[in-house]
C-alpha cells in the first residue's frame, strides 16, 4: 500500500475530486504570472517574449550579497545602583499657597448671537400663493 509523503497538500474538492497542490504548482512554474510583475510562478524575471532573463536563485543571491548583517548586541550591564541610596537628599516642605481665581472675561467671540426666525416674512410670503392642489405658485400681477 502507497503511503502518503510528508508535506504533501492534497486537498478534495466539493465534487469529490482530489487536487494535488503541489504537483499544480510544479506543472505551472514557468509559467508568466499574471499582472505587471514580469516574473513567472517560480519567481524568475522574464524579459520580451517570456524569456528568463535572471533566475530566482541568482536573484536572491544577490540580494543576500547586497545587503548586511546587522550586528548583535551585547546586553546592557544589569547592575544599577539607585542614586537615592548613593546620595541621600534631604526633603524640604514646600508650602502651596492657593491661586486665585481668574475672572472669567467674555469674549466678543463668545457672546450669544442671534438666532434668526426659521418662519418667512410677510414680505416673502406676499409673492407666492397656495393653488388647489396645495402646490405654491406666483401670484399673478
């Protein structure tokens, strides 16, 4: 009996048919990737025609060539001293005296406006009469 390889992703569809994804993946990696990227499934840069032009494997020597190791850095020392133990300071009352209160000042900003009517004069009214139909017209002159 054929066992099954570590890793590989077989997945089963609504229908009942068994799809093999990494062998997709495999059959479709030259294959030009749709978009504007100019790479192929496997990640080489294809040039006129889909022609590889570099391989991802030089692509990303390259990259790992180009760029640095960061550096590791050492801990910082865990011995600290305190330096209220070193140099004990002596504490000193202050007294507070109370502040007094601001008069509060209205500005000409904050002052209350008046609200304009939402009702229409009789000026604006005296145009304008309602037809049987309840729509408003202009009166004819």
């Amino acid at each position: 009996m054929a066992m099954k390889q570590p890793g590989q992703k077989t997945y089963k569809t609504m229908r009942g048919r068994s799809i093999d994804m990494e062998m997709l993946r495999k059959k479709n990696e030259l294959t030009p990737a749709v978009g504007n990227a100019k790479v192929n499934a496997r990640g080489d840069e294809l040039g006129p025609g889909g022609k590889i032009v570099r391989k991802r494997e030089d692509i990303v020597n390259e990259y790992y060539k180009s760029t640095q190791a960061v550096p590791a850095e050492a801990p910082a020392p865990k011995t600290r001293t305190k330096p209220e133990a070193d140099n004990p300071v002596p504490k000193t009352e202050k007294k507070t005296e109370p502040k007094p209160e601001a008069k509060k000042i209205q500005s000409a900003t904050t002052k209350a406006k008046p609200v304009k009517s939402q009702e229409p004069t009789a000026e604006e009214t005296a145009e304008w009469e309602e037809d049987e139909n309840g729509d408003f017209v202009k009166k004819e002159k």
